[in-house]
C-alpha cells in the first residue's frame, strides 16, 4: 500500500527525503486538500532567509512555515530539483505560490497497453524478418533503471543480473511487481531471451502500484535516487506518463545532465507528444511505436516531441506469477524499451555521454522506412527507426610514429691559430650525444660542418647542452682573425660568436607538441593523407614537419625563441630564419563547441 506521511517522522531514503507515517498513527491530511508537486527555482529560494546557506535548509524553512494545518509532505527533493510533493489545502497553495513556487497538481501517471519479433526488426533496416536478432554488444557494464510497477525478480531471464532496487509506492526496497508491466519492460530492455541488452543490470525503481498508476512525486523521487545511485553508466528506461508537468521535465533534464540516459514513452492517445511528461522534456529520448508490417502505431503519440521509433505492438516479453512467465503486450511502454536496450549498447560505446549516445542512435537509425498509420495522420513523424548498435567498439587511435629525427648543425670556422677547438652536445641528464674537435692541422679560416640527427617523440621535452672550448683560452675571435662558429637547430640558429675565452655554453630544450589529429596510424579517425608534391624533396632537404617549441639559454638566462611551424622546409643556408631573441610566436587553433538541443521529450508508462 502507499504510506502518506506527516513531517515529524523523517526517513531519508537517498537524498529525496520520505516523511512516514508513524506505524498506527492516521495521516494528518485535511478533508479539502489534494495532492500537488511544487518547485521552487533558485531566486526564489534565494531571495527567502539569506542568512541560510544551503537551499534544503531554506526549502524546510518555507515548509514549516505554511499556514497550520494546511500541508502534508510526502517527498522533499534537493538533488535534481528544490522542491516537494504532498497534499496542500487551496489555503497552501496560495501560500507557496506567494513565496516563488511553481505548484501543479499531482494528476498521476498510467500505464497504457493496446496488445517478439521486435528483437528480430531493430537489428535490420528493412523488412522482411528474418527470425534473427544480431548484435554487436550486450550492454555490459551498463546499469539500467526501469522506472515502472516493479520486477519479478525470480524470473530466469534476469538471473544474477538484478540490482538494488527501490519501491516508492510501498517505501521500501523490495519493488516486487503485482502488476507485470514493469516486468515486460525490463524483460525487452535488457533480458536473456526477449531483452536487447542481455547483459545490462536491471535496477527495478517501483512508481507504479499494482493497477499500474501512480504519481508524479513518486516518479521524481525514483529520479533522484537514480540521480544518487553510484553506478557509473546509467540508463533509465520509463514507459510512464501524465499531462504535461514543468517539474517533471525539469527533473528529467538535469538528471540527463548529469549524464544519465532518459528514455520514455510518447503516451498511448494518438496525439501530439508535447501535451504529455515525461515525453515533453527536451533532453529525454521519446519514443513511438511501430508494428510488425513497419507501420506506425495508430495509438502512438507523435510530433516534435518525438525522437524515435521502436517496436511497440504485439511484443513479448517476460511476465510475472512464475519464473517462466510471459506475455504480449503492445503500447509505446512495450517501444521504449527496446531504445533503452540500445542505449545501453551505446553506453557501452561511447560511455555515458548523453549528448553522444543520442547522435550516434539517430545518425545509425533508419530513415523514412515506416508507413504512416492508416487510422492517424502523422503517427510516423519523426520517421526514424531505432537500430542495435552495430558498430565496432571505437578502436584506440595507432600510435604516431615518431616525427621526423630534428638536426643540429654545428658550423666552426677557426682563426689562424686553432690550438684545439672543441665541442660536445649532451643531454642534461648527462647522456653524450655527439663531439668534434679541431687542431692545428686543420687549414684556417675554412668552415668545418658537423651535423648531429636528435631522435625525438610526440608529446615529449628534452634538454641539450652545448659546449664549446678552447685550450688557448682565447675563442677563435679575434687575435688571430676572424673566427666563428654557429649553432643551429633545422633552420635556426640558437647561437654564434667566436670570443668565447676558455668555453661558452648554451642549453636549450626541444618540445615535441602532442601527435597530429589522426595520429598517422591509418585509423577511420585518420585524416586523408595530402597529395604527394609535384617533385618529391629530396630527404636531405626536409628538416622538420612539426611543431616546436625551443627554448635557449646562455650563461643561464633562459630566451624563448619561438614557435615555428616547418612544414616541408628546405635547408638553404642563404634562407635560414634567424628568431630575435625577444620573438614569441604562438599558433592557437580555435576550440570548437558543439551545443546539442534535447529534441528528446518523454512520455507516459505505456
């Protein structure tokens, strides 16, 4: 039965908190109230007490300060929304609305059934069946919520697959199904025989009773303890619905953006969608009907509010009264169902993103493949049919190879009295990586060339040190002519001179920016590859195709030369760049944004 409470016996179950009543006591409900949901938005809790911080504690406040006698709460919700639902006198109602509530009536919602070859229909494009369901993933790992009448638990298709659950029509955690249709739900969403993902984990969230109604403030409640459930990847699946309800649709859209899939029905009264919550909320997934011969159901509600189509008339599925049971049942209830299942799919996927997971089920889905009803105009609008999702799990990107080797050039025309002139490049961590010397055998004023391949990676840092010394202590510049050397990293030079003295050292470190989108590896993600040049450069000639980041420093005063973008350049001695030391140079590449509009409204439990 469904215990009505007063608010002196608080129980918290999650963070929806249930005010019960105490065992033998008589709820405290006056003749004339009714039962209402309200929300109070954030500048209307704002703008009551300052002095309370937290908005539960202003919502409390605002409660107890209704007139006497005049309310009675059932739930209070702080997670999704601020607000609550019970029974409120007319007295009450001008009250709360006075103080920045939105209150509406608590209507109640249904389930709708009309009276499974849907498994066997989603995983084909079209007609005719083919006694076959394919599928590429079962929804493991994936928690899914169905928000209906309750479970049979001991049913054989969901064996050692049944998670914690909830009953908010009874209070307690035992959501037993008396009903059957939460059940059915459960069984074409994620069963072993007649569920799309066979391997998902069922979480019953019982809202409905045993005639299958029930009310919105129960509904949110189950909402909100989704909402606090841990589970990573979550699917809610319900095929449940009322008239049109802001509060609802607001707590569907802030648990879906919590990256929570929503899925629900359109309703079950042929007519437009957006009359009806949860099947009006904007960031749900609504879902019509369909039947056999790929004909829209007559019954189904259609228009804007409507995201998809699924199977929905004549659809077995798994029942309650024994572990075997079974029946057929048609309704957008039995449609929704099947979405969830392939939800699921997705999550598995794409993880839990809602926004991806919707754009991937309508890029995959079919197109104008169902026939209107013959009995309703627009029944099939929108006229896409849902698919399992077929695709294979995205594969990592392969990894990039390394960039192209960067070259140093070590350049030392020596005066006409090079006693010994010599170099080293090491790493800082003191590996070496290349040295050279000069002596007295060398002919002066005749440029020696070195050149020295440094091996880099992609996202990676490395710092250099160079050195060069003199063992006559007195540079190559100027006492016995013009000497000069000159350090340089693929086209610029990091630093030239000649007097020196003994030595002169220069650091500088190499930044490799992250691998190029596509990563060369050739995936799907891979960008086409660019037109091969005209005439071919020779290998000697490229010096860099990647981004760099060199930073240089002599004496120990660090100098950012810049940022150079070396796309296929040609070494010529002639035409190196020289960066002034003072230059900073960075290429930013515009972030992209994409908004998604939920186009997905819900609907009742069918």
């Amino acid at each position: 039965g469904e215990h009505r409470g007063q608010s002196n016996s608080p129980m918290m179950v999650g963070k929806a908190t249930l005010l019960v009543l105490a065992a033998l006591a008589a709820p405290i409900i006056a003749a004339d109230a009714r039962e209402y949901v309200l929300e109070f938005s954030a500048t209307a809790l704002s703008s009551h007490r300052p002095l309370l911080v937290d908005s539960a504690a202003r919502l409390q406040d605002l409660i107890l300060a209704a007139p006497t006698g005049s309310t009675t709460v059932r739930y209070t919700y702080t997670r999704l929304l601020f607000g609550f639902s019970g029974f409120l006198t007319d007295v009450a109602v001008t009250y709360f609305e006075g103080v920045g509530a939105v209150v509406e009536l608590d209507l109640g919602v249904n389930k709708t059934t009309v009276k499974s070859w849907g498994l066997d229909r989603i995983d084909q494009t079209d007609l005719p069946l083919n006694d076959e369901y394919k599928y590429r993933r079962t929804g493991l790992g994936v928690d899914i919520f169905v928000l209906d009448s309750g479970l049979n638990a001991g049913h054989d298709d969901f064996q050692g697959r049944v998670g914690n659950g909830y009953d908010f029509v009874d209070n307690d955690s035992v959501p037993e199904d008396c009903d059957g249709h939460g059940t059915h739900c459960s069984g074409t969403a994620l069963g072993n025989e007649y569920g799309v993902a066979g391997a998902a984990t069922v979480h019953a969230v019982r809202v409905l009773d045993c005639d299958g109604s029930g009310r919105f403030g129960d509904f949110i409640a189950g909402l909100e303890w989704v909402d606090e459930h841990t589970a990573t990847n979550k699917v809610v699946s319900a095929s449940l619905g009322g008239p049109k309800s802001t509060s609802v649709n607001n707590a569907v859209n802030s648990l879906v953006g919590r990256g929570v899939v929503v899925v629900v029905a359109s309703g079950n009264d042929g007519a437009d969608a957006c009359n009806y919550s949860p099947a009006s909320a904007a960031d749900a997934i609504t879902v019509g009907a369909t039947d056999i011969n790929d004909k829209a159901a007559s019954y189904s509600n259609a228009g804007s509010c409507v995201d998809i189509l699924a199977p929905g008339t004549e659809i077995t599925s798994t029942w309650i009264g024994s572990s075997t049971a079974t029946q057929v049942l048609s309704g957008t209830s039995m449609a929704t169902p099947h979405v969830a299942g392939v939800a699921a799919q997705y999550m598995r996927r794409l993880g839990p993103n809602p926004t991806a997971i919707v754009d991937a089920m309508k890029s995959d889905a079919v197109s104008n493949t169902i026939d209107d009803s013959s009995f309703g105009a627009g029944r099939n609008n929108p006229n896409l049919f849902i698919q399992a999702d077929a695709q294979a799990q995205t594969a990592p990107p392969s990894p990039a190879p390394d960039p192209p080797p960067l070259t140093v050039y070590v350049r030392i025309t020596p005066d006409a009295n090079p006693v010994q002139v010599s170099w080293t490049l090491s790493k800082l961590d003191g590996d070496l990586v290349a040295s050279g010397s000069l002596s007295m055998a060398n002919a002066p004023l005749v440029e020696r060339l070195w050149s020295v391949s440094l091996e880099t990676k992609y996202a990676s840092s490395q710092q250099y040190r160079f050195v060069i010394s003199d063992s006559g202590s007195n540079g190559i510049c100027c006492t016995f002519g013009p000497g000069y050397y000159e350090l340089e990293l693929d086209g610029t030079v990091l630093k030239s001179g000649g007097q020196y003295g003994a030595s002169e050292t220069t650091d500088f470190t190499v930044v490799q920016p992250a691998a190029p989108p596509g990563g060369g590896g050739g995936g799907s993600g891979s960008p086409p590859s660019p037109p091969p040049p005209s005439e071919p450069p020779k290998l000697s000639d490229v010096i860099s195709r990647t981004n760099l980041i060199i930073a240089c420093s002599v004496g120990g005063g660090a100098l950012l030369l810049g940022v150079m973008v070396l796309l296929g350049r040609r070494f010529a001695r002639s035409r190196r760049i020289r960066l002034a030391r003072d230059e900073s140079r960075t290429a930013l590449s515009p972030k992209r944004e994409r908004s998604h509009a939920g186009t997905t409204p819900m609907a009742h439990p069918v």
